[in-house]
C-alpha cells in the first residue's frame, strides 16, 4: 500500500474504533446502534489493514510510525497549552 493509503486507513481505523467505543457506551439508545456501526467499521478497517499482505508492506509501519508521532505531537502542544493558561 502506499504511504498516503496507509495512514488514512489507520488514522480512520483508530478514529471509528475511538468514536464507536465513545458513543456505544456514552450514548442515548438510538446512538448506542450508531456507535456500534462504528465499531464494525473500526473493526472491519482493521481487519483489511493487518491482511498480511499489507502488514509487511513498509509504507504500513511507516504511516504507523507517521501517526504515532503526530499523535503524541498533538498531545504535547495540548499539554504546554494547558500550562501555559493555567499559569497565565
């Protein structure tokens, strides 16, 4: 797969997963069904993602390693925002 596939395929994997758990148990019971949508399409994103075929594939571990990081960039410019106001 290519890079570009490859990280849009994980960051939406990881987003239907997060939303769907967010939802089903959080929710009212018309979104509870909603959430668990998500979930199977979280679910069924992952499955295609881990085909090994493409789990091998390099661009995987790269757009893996890409969001990953972005991620933990977004949390730490979160985290000295925080600081920052709660100082100010």
């Amino acid at each position: 797969m290519d890079l570009i596939i490859s990280m849009g395929l994980v960051g939406a994997m990881l987003s239907m997963l997060g939303m769907g758990l967010l939802i089903s148990y959080y929710g009212s019971s018309k979104t509870r069904n909603v959430g668990v949508v998500f979930l199977l399409i979280g679910v069924a994103i992952a499955y295609y993602v881990t085909l090994p075929e493409n789990y091998a594939d390099v661009a995987f571990w790269n757009s893996m390693l890409a969001f990953i990081g972005g991620m933990v960039g977004g949390i730490i410019g979160i985290i000295i925002f925080l600081i920052a106001i709660i100082k100010s």
